[in-house]
C-alpha cells in the first residue's frame, strides 16, 4: 500500500511528552507493516491488522497494544492508505474524529435509476 502520509505519524509521536519512544516504535511497526500489504477489500486487511475495525468509510487500527488508535481511509482498488488522525486512546474515546473526518459518510456510489412512474 501506499502510506498517505507518514508525516502525520511522525508529528504524533514528536508531540508526545511521556511515551514518545514507544509511539515511534508502534507506530513504524504498523507503517512498515502497512505499507508491504496488498489488501484488495477490507476482509483481507483484517487478517493483517486484526483488531482493525470499518467505521463507514474509514478504517480504525489499534496500535500499540491499544494505547494509540490510527483512523485512515483505504482505497484498495488504488493501493493507496490516507492516515487521517492518529490519537491516543482518551481522546479516541471522546469520538469527536467520527464528524471531523466524515466516517460515517457512506463512499460515493452510482446514483440509483430514476423510478418515476411514466403517464399515461
């Protein structure tokens, strides 16, 4: 996959005062890990990140045994993994990034046919 962007993973943990060492360290894991995969739906990026979960359009990854938790939308048909937020989990828990990024917005679909019924 491609990584969007890694800066924002780098600002994280360079912001961290108590746990900055172990950000970087969980946080390159889940990057280098992240960026080998090949996932083609979200069935298959579970079986690599287990406890990942499908907000709307958005993906939640548990990192760090829990302690940070990395919101990203996935586009598998382009290969590509946007990191929208990452946070740690209290404010996680306060579910303010769920309307900041839209994830539970549904990903554009085709509009459905007209079902006008024709006169007579």
């Amino acid at each position: 996959m491609r990584i969007i962007s890694k800066k924002r993973l780098r600002e994280f943990w360079e912001t961290r005062k108590h746990d900055s060492e172990a950000a970087k360290r969980d946080l390159s894991t889940w990057y280098k890990i992240a960026k080998s995969a090949a996932w083609r739906n979200f069935a298959q990026l579970k079986q690599t990140f287990g406890t990942a979960d499908q907000v709307g359009d958005c993906v939640v990854f548990d990192v760090g045994n829990n302690r940070f938790r990395l919101i990203g939308r996935v586009r598998y048909r382009n290969g590509i993994l946007y990191v929208l937020r990452v946070m740690d989990h209290a404010e996680y828990d306060k579910q303010r990034w769920i309307e900041d990024w839209g994830c539970y917005k549904s990903p554009p679909k085709k509009p459905a046919p007209s079902r006008r019924k024709r006169r007579r």
